[in-house]
C-alpha cells in the first residue's frame, strides 16, 4: 500500500477559495449597516469588503487555465 498525496482537483479548489472570498464580502457588508456611526469602521469594512473582491478577480482570472487543464 502507497502513501501517495491526494492530488487536488485545481476547480475544487478555486471554487473552494471563491466561495470564502465570497463570505468575506457578505459579512463585511452586513456589518455596515450597525457600524454607520463610527465612519473608521466602516471604511477598514469597505477596504475588507475591496480586498476579498480584488483577489476574488485574480482568482476568476484562473478559471480559463483551469478549465483547460481539466480537459
């Protein structure tokens, strides 16, 4: 019997990583609203909320080299 690693599906993973760069944005932005009167939390929220957005992009713009790698 081998102990060989589990290779990891690469979509799995990307979906995967998606998904939490997905939640982050959600949560910061339900945090807003409760947050409205302390102008610093809301801009550190908004800056969570672009940060989580702009590697949600680098991450989209792995989907075509996935997809092709998977065929």
């Amino acid at each position: 019997m081998t102990t060989e690693p589990l290779q990891e599906d690469p979509t799995r993973v990307l979906v995967h990583d998606l998904r939490n760069l997905v939640a982050v944005i959600v949560q910061y932005c339900e945090l807003i609203p409760d947050e409205t009167g302390d102008p610093d939390a809301v801009k550190a929220d908004i800056q969570e909320i672009r940060n989580a957005a702009e590697r949600a992009l680098v991450l989209i713009e792995k989907i075509p080299r996935s997809a092709k790698q998977a065929s």
